[in-house]
C-alpha cells in the first residue's frame, strides 16, 4: 500500500466516531460508521488474457468455489463499528440498559444504505476465565444479538455470528477491561 493512501485510510479511520464510550449511538451515526466508503468503479473494465510467452512463471493456484479467497478479516479494514452491550454475568440475556443501542443498530441495518449488505456480528469477551468458556460464551452472545436484530426485521440471511472469545482484545494493555466485552458488527461487503 502507497504510503499516500495508507495516510489517508488512516485519517479516516481517524475521523470516524468511536461508539465504544457512547452505548447508544443513534441509527444514523451507526449508518454513517458502517456504509461502504465511495470508490470509482470498475463496472466497465475489461481484463484481456495475457498472451502466452516463452517465458516460464510460477503459477500461483486460483481460489475457486471449494478454496475460497482469505476470510474477511484477512482483507482490509472493513466498515465497523463496536458496541458495549451489557448480558448478565456468565450469560447471552442481553440486559435491559442495552435495548436502545441494539434497537438503534435494527434500523441501521434496515437503512436504504446499509439494506444490501451482508455483516458479522463478533461477540468478544475479556480475559477473565478459560480460553474455551469465552469462545463458547462469546458465540453465544453474538447469536444473541443477531436473533435480537433478525426479531426487529433483519434478515437472517444478511447476518452471521461469530465468537472471538479474547482473541481481540479492544484493551490489550488491561485484558479484563469492560471495553473488552463488547459486540462488533462489521460490513462484510
């Protein structure tokens, strides 16, 4: 990546909202955080073959259907946005304080904006009890969460939850931090 664009792409990733201290950002600010940034498109470009030359090359294997290409979070940042949504301890009941943020986040899935795209919803955990426990725990939460949205409208199609367990900590420096504990929804589009 040009050094150019990697300033850019960061001064934006800069300039957007962090909702992970806010825990009801309002449905607006959730579209603006996870639509698509605008890029020229390439609707109308063509790839011809390479000729063949005499000159030997390495083939790289291509990705087909049974080989898919890297997963999402291999690509480039994507559209994302973390909120702390608050479950009883050692559960996936998604606590009452938390309904307006994922009520909010149910209308901006539903948005003109955001109506064709596809997103994972990440449950992470902090660092508090066993590696497997969490894993378990945190799919359960972000299953939670995706049933909560799929009830409000969305359809289940556009969603797929995915635990983290402590994987990806939002707060390395204090892995048993609330920020850790949190949901991440992320445009896989």
């Amino acid at each position: 990546m040009k050094l150019s664009s990697l300033i850019w792409l960061l001064s934006i990733c800069a300039a957007q909202p962090s909702f992970a201290h806010d825990p009801t950002p309002g449905a607006e600010q959730m579209v603006e955080q996870l639509k698509l940034p605008k890029t020229r498109s390439l609707r109308n470009f063509v790839v011809e073959p390479a000729q063949a030359s005499s000159v030997t090359a390495s083939v790289q294997p291509q990705p087909t259907l049974e080989q898919p290409t890297a997963p999402y979070l291999e690509q480039p940042l994507r559209p994302s946005l973390s909120l702390l949504i608050q479950f009883d301890f050692n559960s996936a009941r998604v606590r009452p304080e938390s309904l307006p943020a994922l009520v909010n986040l149910a209308k901006a899935l539903q948005s003109n904006e955001l109506k064709g795209s596809k997103f994972a919803v990440e449950g992470h955990t902090d660092a508090k009890g066993s590696a497997p426990a969490n894993q378990v725990l945190s799919q359960q939460r972000a299953q939670a969460v995706r049933e909560f949205l799929k009830s409000r409208g969305v359809d289940e199609i556009r969603l797929v939850a995915i635990g983290k367990g402590y994987t990806e900590l939002a707060n390395g420096a204090q892995p048993f931090a609330a920020e850790n504990r949190r949901v991440r929804i992320v445009n896989l589009d």
